[in-house]
C-alpha cells in the first residue's frame, strides 16, 4: 500500500490531498482501477488510524465524500460510500458523522447510490460486525455450538419424562442464543440508526422520496 501509518512520519506528507486524489479516480472507466483504488483506500485508512485515530484527517476525507454525493459521478460516490460502510464495520469510522454521511446518500437521486446506503441501515447488526484479524471464526463458532447443542441433548437424555426433556432442551437453547449473542456483539457496539442525529426528520424525508420514486417495487420497499 502506498499509504501506511509510518508514512504520516515523513516531512511533509499530506495524506488528506493523496486520499482525495484516489476519491477522485474512483470514477475512471477502468472497473479493476476502482476495484484496487477501494481496497487501497480502505486499507490505508484503517492503517492510518491503526494506533491512533487520525481525527483531523478523518474528518477532512469525510466532508470530502459528502460532497462527492452531490458532485461526483454517481459511480464514484456509490463507491465512496461502500467505502465509508466498510470502514465503519471495521471499526475504523463507526462514528456520528460516518452514519448521518450515509444517511444523506439514502437521499440521493442515483439509484444504486440509494440502495447501496439503504441496504447498510436495514443490515446493520452489531452481532455481525467481524474484524477480519478476529481470533474465532464463524466456522468455529458453529461447531462449538453445535458440541454444545449436542452435549445438552445426550444430557437432556437422562431425564425419564418427555415434557422435562423439552423443558430442559428450551431453556439450554434460551441460554446458549444468549451467550452466543453476548460473544458476537462486541461491547459497546449498537445499531447506526441510533448514532442519526434527527431520526425523525431522517424518516420523514425518506417517506416523500416515495413520492418521487418510480422505481422497482423492491426500491420502494426497501424506502418504506
């Protein structure tokens, strides 16, 4: 990656202007450019804020994507935004601003740039929020919970009457979707929805884009 976290350490680097240089080529034609572009993006950023967070920087590139919304190409700003998602499922911008940035592309007048933020605020489960450098994978989860299911059955074996048995297979299915649920979602983790700054105005605004929408069903459903 061109950008690292040692690179902010060198006179007179100016990571704001080289990261809205690679916003800006985000609406070239070639598909695989703006493939290797994101991922660049996403990675530097992350590596950026790796230690510390970077607000000053943080702040300048999202008042930039904010404007590609209304400025740039509509591919570019959709990617923009997949960018901003993905960093705040990573944990990197999982703030206020990155969330009501979201919100205003649920506005936009470009399909795909619309669906795109829709899809993030009706999807956007803490539980599923993954670090990729996470120490359990989801394969393990599944096979500890499975051990665990299995071990509560043969122990649920034991008992001689049918209705103790369910009894006791409901509440060890009640309490293992409880430990599951507290391991997956990390602390302090809550939905985007909660971190809009006037929900209220957000769910007006999009109640009369159906006004305007004469779109595919699903489109309008997803509004709704």
């Amino acid at each position: 990656s061109g950008i690292n976290a040692e690179s902010t350490l060198r006179p007179g680097y100016q990571p704001v202007l080289l990261m809205k240089l690679f916003f800006e080529l985000l609406g070239c034609p070639d598909k695989a450019l703006r493939e290797m572009l994101k991922l660049h993006i996403i990675t530097d950023i992350r590596n950026i804020n790796l230690k510390n967070s970077n607000n000053k920087m943080n702040r300048a590139i999202q008042a930039f994507i904010h404007t590609m919304l209304f400025k740039a190409s509509p591919v570019a700003a959709k990617i923009a935004i997949q960018i901003m998602i993905e960093l705040y499922r990573k944990h990197v911008w999982n703030d206020a601003k990155t969330v009501n940035i979201i919100a205003d592309a649920c506005l936009s007048t470009h399909n795909k740039i619309m669906v795109a933020a829709l899809t993030f605020f009706l999807s956007n489960d803490p539980s599923q929020n993954k670090e990729d450098d996470g120490n359990s994978s989801e394969e393990e989860e599944k096979k500890d919970k499975a051990k665990k299911i299995s071990g509560m059955v043969r122990a649920a074996g034991f008992t001689k009457k049918a209705k103790n048995k369910m009894k006791k297979l409901e509440r060890a299915r009640l309490i293992l979707r409880k430990e599951v649920k507290k391991k997956r979602s990390p602390e302090g983790s809550f939905l985007a929805v909660h971190l809009l700054n006037d929900p209220q105005t957000f769910a007006e605004k999009l109640y009369k884009e159906l006004g305007r929408l004469n779109d595919k069903f699903e489109i309008k459903l997803m509004v709704m």
